[in-house]
C-alpha cells in the first residue's frame, strides 16, 4: 500500500473517534448515565491511541509527497508539527480516559476532578484535530488555502 493511502485509511479514527468519545462522556454527564460515559472514555482511550498509527503514517507519506508539484511545502511542515503536537495530546489524554475506567480511580473525589480537567484536554485535542486534519487536507488542495487550483491545459482539436 502506498504511504499517502496508508495514512488517508488510519488518520481520521482518532479526529471522528475522540469527537465521538468525547460526546459520549458530555451526555453520560448530563444524564447522569455511568454506562454511556463509560462507553464514551472506552472508545475515546481507543480512538485516541489510534494517532499513533496516523503519525507513523503521515511520516512516511510526507517523505513520498514532499517533492511532488502542487505540494505545499510550509502546509507540510505546519501538518506534520501539528500531528506531532496532536499525538502528544491524545495519547495523553487517552492515558487519563483509560485511568478513568479503573473503578478505584473513577469512582474517587480526586476521579471527578481528573475528570474536568480530561474534558478540557480532550476538548483541546478534539479541535487540535479538527484543525490539523483541515491542514492535511491544504496539502494537495489548493481552494481550501484560499489559492486557485492549478487548471490543466485544455488541447483544442484542429
């Protein structure tokens, strides 16, 4: 499999897995639903971790696209400084969510406040996301950097 295809197939578990996770908990709060929230750190420690594979993917198909035409050089730079910030966050924050699941730690007065602030942190890493994955998106496409797309040469036949 092509590097650039690798990484489009593992990248977005953990930008719509975390999102998703992170929804999960917010309504298990509000509805006072342990299994929902439950179900919510489950798949956000899951999906979270999966930013590892995406990182280790994006590395190599910097390496295939860095030299193509139509490549943006510093949107490169900036995707990959971004994931790199990303995956630092997440698997952080997917450490705190799986800690959260051990009933000793969850279940405590210091488990509510570990809580908060996992909220904010992954609150944090889900726009991170959202915001990185944008920018792997301006790579190869230059309309969503405010560009005009490269035309291909029309042939007219005589």
């Amino acid at each position: 499999m092509h590097p650039v295809q690798a990484h489009m197939l593992v990248n977005h578990l953990p930008i719509i897995g975390t999102a998703i996770g992170l929804m999960l908990v917010v309504v298990g709060m509000m509805r006072r639903n342990d299994a929902l929230k439950r179900a919510g750190l489950i798949i956000y420690t899951v999906m979270g971790l999966a930013v590892i594979p995406a990182t280790i993917t994006g590395d190599e198909a910097e390496h295939a696209v860095e030299h193509v035409v139509g490549v943006s050089e510093p949107v490169l730079e900036a995707h990959e400084e971004g994931g790199e910030r990303l995956r630092n966050i997440m698997v952080g924050t997917a450490i705190i969510s799986g800690l959260l699941l051990i009933p000793v730690i969850g279940e405590q007065k210091s488990g509510s406040f570990l809580l908060g602030m996992w909220l904010v942190a992954a609150s944090i890493a889900c726009v991170m996301a959202i915001n990185v994955g944008h920018q792997g998106g301006q790579i190869r496409r230059p309309e969503l950097r405010g560009e005009q797309p490269m035309q291909q040469p029309t042939h007219s036949n005589p």
